[in-house]
C-alpha cells in the first residue's frame, strides 16, 4: 500500500479506470458473443441490430483506449463479412 497522499490518490484513480475499462471490454465481448450467435442461428434481421450494437460497444472501447482503433476496425470487417456470407 503507498504511503504517500498522492500515490494513494494515484492507487483508486487506478482501480477506477480499471473497472471502467473493464466493464467497456467485457460490453464489447458479450456484444459480439451474442451478435455471433444470432449469425450462427440464421436470425439475419436481429443480427443487423445486434451488429450495430457491436459498432457502437467497439467504437466505445477504441475511443478510450481500451482497445487500439485497428483492432475495432478490424474486428467491425470480420463481423459485417460474417453477415454477408
């Protein structure tokens, strides 16, 4: 544990950001898990819903650095090629 007042403050800066990236990480992940299942299951018009719910939790999480803008952008093509397939 840090002694100093402004490593303490430093310390719960830390686990905040941490539990918002966190939660941004796992938003995006359970975003894509449920979009893959719908492809899978051939239930295309809630996939397109799902897929922009997919764009919005990524841009999210690339915005704030959680992810790199090259990972979600790559990721985005994967998923819109998996509808279109």
């Amino acid at each position: 544990m840090p002694n100093i007042a402004s490593a303490k403050k430093a310390l719960r800066q830390s686990i905040g950001r941490r539990a918002r990236n966190l939660a941004k990480a796992e938003a995006y992940k359970r975003a894509v898990k449920v979009y893959k299942k719908l492809v899978s299951a051939k239930k295309i018009e809630e996939a397109k819903t799902a897929l922009r719910k997919v764009y919005k939790s990524l841009d999210k999480a690339a915005k704030t650095n959680v992810i790199t803008k090259n990972k979600a952008s790559r990721l985005k093509s994967r998923l819109a090629k998996l509808l279109s397939r």
